[in-house]
C-alpha cells in the first residue's frame, strides 16, 4: 500500500518523488514446527514470553536472527533455540579469559570478523554475521583475547544480543553504554 499511496500523493502534485523507499526488504514468516504457519486457530503458536523465561531474551534475538535468510520462511525449532544458548555462554565465558596481551593473528581475525559482520548487517545477512561471530569466538577461545579485542568484538554482538554485551561490556571495565559507543571500524592493512 506505501507505494499505491506515494504514487497517488504524487499524481495529486503533493509528492516530488516516484518510489517511497530507497530499499524495501521483506522478511520471510517464520513457521511453526509442524511446517505450517502458526496461528491460534491450528493451536502452533509460541509465545515469546516463554521462550524469554526459558531461555533469555538475547538467546530469543540470536536465534530468531541465526534461523536463516531473512527474506526465507522458515520452520521454528526449539530444540534448536540450545546452540544460541551454548553460543552465548561461550561469550560468557571469554569476558575471564580476556587478558592485557593482544594477540596479532586474532586482532587480524577480529578485523576481518568486523569487515564481514559490518557488511552482513547491511545485507540483513544476520545468519551470516552471527555465523562470523561464532567463529571468531572458537578462536578467541584457543588464543590470547586482550580486553580491547573483547571489546570491539562485544560491540559486534550488541545488535544482536544486546544485554549480555551491555554486561560483559561493564565487565570489562567500561563505565558508559556500549550503545553510545561508535560500531568498529576494520583496518584493511589488517585484512592482508
């Protein structure tokens, strides 16, 4: 209807434009687990208030994010709601073994994961980001994490899991909001 309306609105002379969108995304249903798509009526519906009580509101945004493509229909699985759970667990636990010592191949790795999260968002590829997100996270794990690199990768997270990275942010020292922080920038000599 936006674009009947804008087109109308221009016809009638009250618009200077054609299109009321520069991008439209749209994005896909997500189903219930039967296949079909959830309603009151074939009682498939899940509310969300429970999966909140369940499993936190962080594990809800990055699995409803991590399901698939945007645009996709998929089929919702809440079974597969643990591997969000695990994913930020992990995160959890990398806050206590964040160190002062940077290590140079995972600072090249946190460029390259911030180069690729940065351009998935705008993509609304979020599967993808968070994809990035998880294997940056196993490398963090087998390597020296400093704070600072902990940091910049917590900033990642923030649009998709925004209070456990508001925690650890805090944790880690930070007074202010990690909100009022500006989102990393990669260094594209460290992409090489």
């Amino acid at each position: 209807y936006a674009r009947f309306y804008t087109k109308g609105l221009r016809d009638m002379g009250y618009l200077n434009f054609d299109e009321p969108f520069l991008k439209l995304r749209h994005q896909g249903l997500i189903m219930a687990e039967d296949g079909r798509k959830m309603s009151k009526r074939y009682g498939n519906v899940i509310n969300p208030d429970d999966i909140v009580e369940s499993y936190g509101a962080d594990t809800l945004r990055v699995y409803e994010m991590f399901m698939g493509p945007f645009q996709d229909s998929i089929a919702w699985n809440t079974q597969s709601m643990i591997g969000s759970r695990r994913f930020l667990e992990r995160v959890w636990k990398l806050a206590a073994h964040a160190g002062d010592t940077p290590d140079e191949s995972l600072e090249r790795s946190l460029h390259r994961t911030i180069k690729k999260v940065s351009e998935d968002i705008d993509l609304f590829k979020f599967n993808t980001a968070i994809s990035t997100l998880m294997i940056f996270a196993n490398e963090a794990e087998k390597k020296n994490l400093s704070k600072d690199q902990f940091g910049r990768f917590l900033q990642l997270l923030a649009p998709f899991a925004p209070h456990i990275a508001e925690e650890l942010w805090h944790e880690i020292g930070h007074i202010d909001s990690i909100q009022k922080f500006p989102f990393p920038i990669y260094d594209e000599d460290m992409l090489e």
